[in-house]
C-alpha cells in the first residue's frame, strides 16, 4: 500500500479561526483509492521549516502533496522552498506570464509586475494548469516517489487533482477498489461498543475499522478494500451487518446518518407528526429537525418555554408540579410533553427540562441532569439523564438524548 503525507502551508492555518479542510477531501480521495495518509502537517511561512518538511516527508513517503503559498507575494514561499528541498533550480516559463496578461486583460486590469513570480516552476516539474486561478500547480516525481503542488483555494486544487493527480495515482496505486460504512450509535459509551464490536471486526484483519467518540455518539467507521469494487463492498456490508446485529437499536444510522435525518425518516414512514417543548436546550431540538429538508411534513411546531410561567401558560404545566417536584422533574417533563402534544394536534410530542449548568445544580439534582418527556396518544412517559460536559455539551446531549428517545418509541411501534 502507497503511504501519503499532505503538508499545508500558510500561517493563517495556524490561527484560531481558519481551518485547513484541503487535507480532509484529499485524505477521502486518496484512501477511496487504496492510498493511506499517513501523516498531516500545517507550516507557516517560514522557509527553513518548510524546507525542512518537504525533505522529511519526501524520505518518508511515496507521495507528498502540499497545498497553499503559491500566490505572488512576499509570504508566498512555497515554490522557493519546495525546490530547494528537492535541490533543484527555479526556472521561468515565458508562456505562463503571457497567459497571466491575458487573464488580467480579460478581467479589465493590467498584471502587477509582483505575479510575474508565478511564472517560476520547480525545473524538471509537470506544470499543471489551472483555469480556475492564477497559479500553476506542479508535478515533480524523485526516484519513484511524487511531490504535488497544489494551491491552496479548494476550488482551485480540487480541479487540478482530480485532473492532472488523480489519474497518475491510480496507475500507481493499483486495482485497489475501498468501500466504506459509517454506524452511528447512541446510548453506549465508546468503550462499551468496542467491547461489543471488537470479536466481531478482529476476524476481518483486511478490514480497517476505528470506533470514535463524536460529542453524542459513537461512530464506527468500517473501510474493506478488495482487487474489486463489489468484493470490497461485500465485505464492508457483511462487517456492518453482524455489528448492526451485535449492538441492536443502539444503532441508528447505517450509513453516516444524523439521528434529526433518522427521525424524519420514520415520521415520514408512518405518516405521523411531532412537536417539541424545549426548556434547558433552548430551541436546538427544533433548530435541528427543521436542518432535514422535507421536515414541515412531519414538523408542526415547537415552543421555548424557559420560564416556570411559560410552561404553564402555554402547555398547561400544573403550579403544584413546580412546588411538590420542581421545573426539572419526571412530572415536569411529562406534563410539558402532554401540555405540547394537545396544543400542537400531533402524534407525538416530547420534552426537555434540565439544569446545564454551570449554576443551578443541587445534591439531588447535579448539574447534567435532564427529563426527557414523551407523550403520544397512548401514552405519556419520561425518562431521567445525567449527562457529562460543560453547558454547550449538556445542551447538545440533551437535544441528542431527545431525538433519540423519540427514535426508539417509534421503532417500538
């Protein structure tokens, strides 16, 4: 198997609000192909550490690629230095500088003399065009292994390595075909699905699967590859199928779902309606139903009743609930859930009341505890949770728990 390593340039990379997302859609290119990213570096721009970084990963890998610093300006260093790490020369193409003109003529402006620097390759490299920008990338290959220099907008890289990179890759790589799966399961810590999942993925030694814990739920990523595509994607079902089976209704999603698209699913199957009465969490419950396309179908309506005077006001919450058992309360949740079914006419409805903290948490009732509500026209029940994380995680768990609670009653059903 051909090993990878992606380095992305740019010091802005580096900073709290931008986030390199080239690496995420090469690594997905670059496994569905058999090739495995075995590493990811961010540099700033500083030449002597990029320099250094090529070289390293050109010793360690059969292909390098790098996105980013081709632009024409001073901190644009990648051409520079990616040549020196090869120890090759920087040669001017005319041609390229000749197209530059014209593309600044065509936009109504006359070329800086600063973009001649993008007329520059690294000698001995493929030049590979790019119509959907100003800098060339380049293809450079040293003793059987292969450097890419791509730039750094996605819509400029992306083009270019899925024309020009992609198809030299693939007579590398092989007749490799990978097919993937993704589980999701709610209600088991991560440890506990691994204990479930672990007999069963280990008699699959050609099968790589990773178990992740992701905010709320625990993901199973499962990836089979095969000299054949239906080979490969035998063996992907076959594995999911038995942890489907090993681990039940823990499971909600088969193929990466969200559990919001899970629920909208089988509302839309049974032709029913929910509505939601939010206190702890807010709105979030409603503000991620209504992120599924289709979902006034199934969606009526939901309220934020934050306040003890709103729970009674606008789903008929009893006073007495709130001086015997308090706001977050199995009676509490239940009684919202009643009160926001009736109001609304829907078949289901459920409710939220907690504390998120970080204030507000007692003895009995710590910070993290929940009631989740349910009510349909059979039934009206609840259920109690202590969830761990700060206030931001409490919420989201809270609106994860919910979801997933009206999952499993309508697949009781």
């Amino acid at each position: 198997m051909l090993s990878a390593e992606i380095i992305a340039i740019g010091s802005e990379l580096l900073t709290p609000t931008k986030t390199d997302t080239n690496s995420l859609w090469l690594t997905e290119k670059l496994n569905d192909i058999g090739i495995e990213v075995m590493l990811k570096t961010i540099v700033g721009d500083d030449g002597a550490r990029l320099e250094e970084t090529v070289r390293d990963a050109m010793r360690r890998s059969d292909l390098v690629i790098t996105t980013g610093g081709l632009g024409p300006t001073e901190d644009d260093i990648t051409r520079q230095y990616t040549a020196s790490a090869l120890g090759r020369e920087l040669v001017y193409h005319e041609y390229i500088e000749v197209a530059l003109r014209e593309r600044f003529k065509s936009w109504g402006r006359e070329m800086p003399d600063i973009n001649k620097r993008q007329a520059f390759v690294i000698d001995g490299s493929e030049i590979l065009a790019n119509p959907h920008g100003s800098a060339v990338g380049m293809l450079v290959e040293v003793e059987g292994k292969m450097l890419a220099i791509l730039p750094g907008p996605p819509r400029e890289n992306q083009p270019m390595f899925t024309d020009h990179v992609l198809p030299k890759l693939l007579a590398l790589a092989g007749e490799t075909s990978v097919k993937r799966r993704m589980l999701r399961v709610s209600g088991l810590g991560e440890s506990a699905v691994d204990e479930i999942a672990a007999p069963i993925y280990k008699s699959y030694p050609t099968v790589q699967t990773s178990i992740l814990f992701n905010k709320s739920e625990v993901e199973i990523h499962i990836a089979a590859r095969a000299e054949r595509r239906d080979e490969a994607e035998d063996t992907a079902n076959e594995v999911a199928n038995k942890l489907i089976a090993a681990l039940g209704r823990a499971v909600f999603a088969t193929n990466g779902e969200t559990m919001e698209q899970i629920v909208g699913e089988l509302l839309t199957k049974r032709g029913e309606t929910v509505a939601f009465a939010e206190s702890c969490t807010g709105g979030l419950v409603a503000q991620r139903i209504t992120e599924v396309s289709g979902s006034s179908k199934y969606f009526m309506e939901g309220a934020v009743t934050y306040s003890n005077a709103a729970k009674m006001r606008t789903l008929g919450v009893d006073a007495a609930i709130f001086e015997k058992n308090g706001a977050v309360s199995a009676e509490c949740a239940e009684a919202m859930a009643a009160g926001m079914r009736v109001y609304a006419n829907t078949d289901h409805a459920i409710s939220i009341t907690g504390i998120a903290g970080p204030d507000g948490g007692s003895e009995e009732k710590p910070v993290g505890t929940v009631f989740i509500g349910y009510s349909s026209k059979d039934i009206t029940k609840s259920v109690r949770f202590v969830l761990p994380g700060d206030r931001y995680l409490v919420r989201w768990r809270s609106s994860q728990a919910a979801l997933d609670y009206l999952r499993r009653q309508l697949i009781l059903k």
